[in-house]
C-alpha cells in the first residue's frame, strides 16, 4: 500500500486503513463503521483476486517487502513461463521460422504499448486532480448511504496538486482501472462497458485452468503407455496400455480436485513456491534438450526443412492466439507494480523495468519457438515437454517435474477466477436489510456463515468439473492455447486496452494524465498553440495506431476463433490425437 502525504502545509485529519492514509473529509463514515469495514475488508482481501495473483508469482504484498526494479522484471518474465510459453515451438508450427521471429517481436511491441498504456492510466487515476475526484464521489455515496450531511463543506481540505505525480490512492487492480477509465473519462459516455473487463478476465483465466488440465492428462498419458508397453496380457497395467486421451482428465480429478479446492491463501502459497521451481527447472532442462539432447528421433524431412521458412497466412492467426497466450502478462502487471519500491519507473524513467522485462520476454519464446521447430519441425505438440525423448530418466523427470508445477498452480489460478465469478454470485444470494443485493455490506456472521461457505466451495467444485469437462471433450492441447489467447488475450492485452486509451483521450480538451507534462499550466501563451498543434498530430498518429491494433487483433481473435473451433471439433470425433502432419 502507498501512504498519502498531505500536499499542503495545514495537516489533514486520516483514517488508516491496512497501513494506508486516507484523506478524512466532511460526511466520512463514524468510527464504529470504520472498524466494521475493516474487519470486513480484511476478510475480503484474505481471498481476493488480486492478492492471489500476486502470490502465483511470489510476490510481497507488505509494505516493509518492496521489491526493487530487477525483481519486478525477474517477476515479470517468471508469470510468462506456462501452458502458453511451452507452446511457442507449435505456435511457429503454424508461421514458419522467419515469420514465426518477426510476428513475435511485432506482438511484443503491441503487447508492450499496451501495457505501458494500463500503467500510465493507473498511476494517474490514483495521483493528481483524479484524487479529489473519486474520494470526493466515495464520501458522497458514504454520506447518502447513512443520511449524514453537516453542511460543513467550507472544512474540506485543499485540493491535491492536479498536475501531480506521487500515488496517493490505494493500488487499482486490471478490471479496476479500466472500469474507473471508462467512469471517469470521455464524461462518463462508455461507463455501461466498464464490467466488461472482468467478465474476459473470468473466461479467460478458465481457459487457462481448462489448459493446464489438458497438459497434466497428456504427460500422464505419456508416461503411461510408456511404462505399460511391455506389460502382461493378463495385468492391470496392460488395460492402461493406449487407453484413449479423454480418459485421464478424469483420472488426473483424483489429484486436481483436491488442488482446485484450496481456498485460503496461506495454504496455496506453498504450493505457488513449489510449482515456480519446478517450471524453472523444467524450461531449463527443456531448452538443454533442444539445444544438446540426443533423442534418437529421425531428423527432420526435405520436405519439413522446406516448411521452416514460412507458412501460408490463413494460419497465421493461429500463431497469433499461441503467442499473446505467452506474451501476456496484463494480468499480474499491475499487482506487480504494487509491491515495487518505484512504482513510477516500472513504465517510466530512468529504468523502463516494463520495457526490459518485455524484451527478455520476446527473446525467450523467439529462442524457444525458433529452436524447438528446428529440432522437431512438424512432430511439435501442444508443449514442447511432451516431444521430450521417451526412454531416457531424465526426460521423465522433466516431464514429471512441469507437469507438477502446472498442476500446484491449478489451484492459484482457478481461485482468481473463483473469487470474481463469486462476487456476482454472492450479490444474487444474499439480501441486505432494504431488499437490495449487496453482498459488501452485510454482517461478518452473514458473510461467515455455513450457507455461503457450502455455496462457495459447491461454485468451486463446478468450476473445477467444469475444467476437466472440456478437458475430456478436448483434450488436444495445441487448439486450445490458441484459442485462449485469440479470444481471450485478445480481448484482455489488445482490444480492451486500445479501448481504454481512446476514451481516455476521446477529449482533446481532457490534456491531462499522459500528456500531463505538456499542459500544467506553465506553457507561455505564445507556445500555446504549438502545444495545440502537437498535440493534434499526437492525437491523430495514436487513434491511427489504435486502430491498425484493433484490426490486428480484431483479425487474430476472429481467425483463430475460427480455425481453431474447426480443429476442435474435427478432433472431437476421433480420439484426440493430433492429424497426421502435412
């Protein structure tokens, strides 16, 4: 949490809440209510998405445990490495080597922009004149809500600096921000489609839940048939032997459920610590393979080798949805630039932690892409772990070893998505006193009671079924990753972004936030219209650029949507193996 610093010299009354100050004005809550909201907040925060998310990647949420720039970028690149990131060498399957490069550096820049643009609007609705705003519009509801009004409006503070750079209000989470955009700027004309940006997170995040059991039943399979080829006509072991791919989702339930049901964050830390080292250890060895390991598989064809080159463009949003699946990270950027210790120089000057993290990022899935086709050409799966030799310990061990650490995370990940979806869920099941559904403001008995604790594990349950539902459905894991990331990163790190920086600078008359330092009021009149110049060339060159984004992802959402249903559905019908290679 950031503390708020009085900008003035007359101190101002606050109320601490969780370690962070809060400007007390005129019609705030008494001290009873107070000590009611934090109790319940303290509740809330002990399951919150937010907090989760930041526990997957290891990340400090006390104040006393910032992290400096490197760690944020160490950060940055370790949320990459996933179901997405093991994908690369397939998503180049579908581009070819030279494009496979290019398009990924090209993602990347888009993917880099956007998420410079998501940090900038964050840091500036929680500093300048956006302070006064929304902790103006916070006392209002407070003061309507409990019939208070003294009058005594001339006791107010004095307004914060508008122009102001330092973080005063409490950090904003992803669908926080761009609700609060969407609210507050463009005067309020797109506030309808500020729950958009939750509800793709949601289906999202399910997706990857939906991936990651789909990697966890195909190394088992895997391993499986490889240690019951030999066994007896008349043994258990040799009824395993080639049992179809749709059977292990619902093996592997044995072991995902009780994963999937953890709720409490000091439990699913250990495992978010497990599964990191694991992953690590598994890339690593991963890309020894590649690079050294003797497979002992056939080398590639003359006809394969032609195919390295490039590929025809119908698959190239294929490519597309595999490779914002791994080069996004929207998710946990701003949990990340919570626990920094410079807050501002995770998109800004002198470091540009963001920019440095999203080249580390570019280069590790180009390396990985480029030589994991090299190696296996058209014989690359849905994660390069399972082109990984048979017969040889080691490459067990590896497999064995992501395949653990995919599924520690499985719980971290589907409580994100839990707690969202119980947030509507929990508004339809609880009444407050006056009949309205708000689920925020009941008691701490209603909130802790057996009902809602036997709803919330039941929602729980069905989503983690869910999960394996479609895992036994599609159980290919190549499709899937593309689908998550052209629909669902699509529309969380491209489209919805894009969204945001054109309201935010729908208004030219706006001039504030990004372009803060243009227009604080100390420009000469004689510039003034130079600035005014400017700033409509800046304008035009960025909705320009807004657009040609929207169309490329509008383009990669809709052909991998496409393309991808169509190989799900023709694969539904067999046994889940993948097509011959052309």
């Amino acid at each position: 949490m950031v503390e708020v610093q009085s900008q003035t010299a007359s101190p101002k009354p606050v109320v601490v809440i969780r370690g962070t100050e809060v400007p007390m004005v005129v019609g705030s809550p008494t001290a009873s209510e107070m000590r009611r909201r934090r109790r319940r907040h303290s509740r809330l925060m002990s399951n919150a998405s937010s907090v989760v998310s930041a526990a997957a990647a290891g990340i400090p949420d006390s104040e006393k445990h910032k992290i400096s720039n490197n760690e944020a970028l160490m950060h940055m690149v370790k949320a990459t490495i996933g179901g997405g990131f093991l994908a690369m060498p397939e998503a180049f399957h579908n581009i070819g080597m030279v494009m496979g490069v290019v398009g990924t550096a090209i993602l990347g820049i888009s993917v880099l922009n956007m998420m410079s643009c998501i940090v900038k609007c964050s840091q500036t609705l929680r500093s300048g004149k956006y302070v006064d705003i929304i902790l103006a519009e916070q006392d209002g509801n407070n003061a309507v809500a409990k019939g208070e009004n003294d009058g005594n409006d001339d006791k107010k503070p004095p307004p914060i600096n508008q122009y102001s750079k330092e973080l005063l209000l409490p950090p904003m989470d992803y669908p926080d921000t761009v609700a609060t955009v969407f609210k507050y700027r463009a005067r309020g004309r797109f506030a309808w489609l500020s729950s958009f940006a939750s509800t793709s997170l949601v289906v999202t995040y399910y997706g990857v839940n939906i991936i990651y059991v789909c990697i966890v039943a195909n190394t088992c399979k895997q391993l499986v048939d490889q240690y019951t080829a030999n066994a007896d006509k008349d043994s258990w072991s040799y009824l395993m032997n080639g049992l179809s791919i749709r059977w292990y989702p619902i093996i592997t339930a044995v072991l995902i459920v009780p994963v999937g049901m953890v709720r409490l964050i000091k439990y699913l830390v250990p495992f978010s610590i497990a599964a990191n080292a694991c992953l690590l250890a598994g890339t690593a060895a991963v890309f020894y393979f590649i690079l050294y390991g003797d497979d002992g598989q056939n080398p590639l064809a003359p006809e394969e080798k032609a195919k390295l080159v490039v590929w025809p463009a119908t698959q190239w949003s294929l490519f597309a949805g595999s490779a914002l699946c791994s080069l996004e990270g929207v998710g946990m950027l701003l949990h990340i630039e919570n626990a920094m210790s410079k807050p501002l120089e995770l998109a800004g000057p002198p470091s540009y932690t963001l920019h440095r993290s999203i080249i580390v990022i570019i280069t590790m899935n180009s390396v990985l892409g480029l030589f994991g086709y090299m190696r296996y050409g058209d014989r690359c799966l849905g994660s390069i772990s399972l082109n990984l030799p048979e017969n040889n310990r080691l490459s067990e061990v590896i497999k064995i070893m992501i395949a653990l650490g995919i599924l520690l995370t499985y719980g971290l990940q589907l409580t994100v998505t839990a707690d969202l979806a119980w947030q509507g869920l929990c508004k339809r099941l609880i009444k407050s006193k006056d009949g309205v559904s708000n689920c925020g403001d009941v008691s701490e008995d209603d909130e802790s009671s057996p009902r809602l604790t036997a709803y919330y594990y039941c929602m729980r349950l069905i989503l983690i079924f869910g999960t394996i539902f479609v895992a036994v459905i599609v159980p290919d894991i190549g499709p899937l990753v593309s689908l998550v990331g052209s629909v669902g990163f699509s529309l969380l790190g491209l489209i919805i972004p894009v969204a945001m920086e054109t309201v935010w600078f729908w208004y030219d008359e706006d001039g504030d936030g990004q372009e803060q330092d243009c227009c604080d009021g100390t420009t000469p009149k004689t510039n003034h219209e130079s600035w005014v110049r400017g700033n409509m060339c800046r304008r035009i060159v960025r909705h320009v650029k807004n657009a040609i984004l929207l169309l490329f992802a509008t383009l990669a959402l809709v052909g991998g949507a496409f393309y991808n249903i169509r190989d799900i559905i023709a694969r539904a019908s067999g046994d889940g193996t993948p097509p011959p290679a052309i």
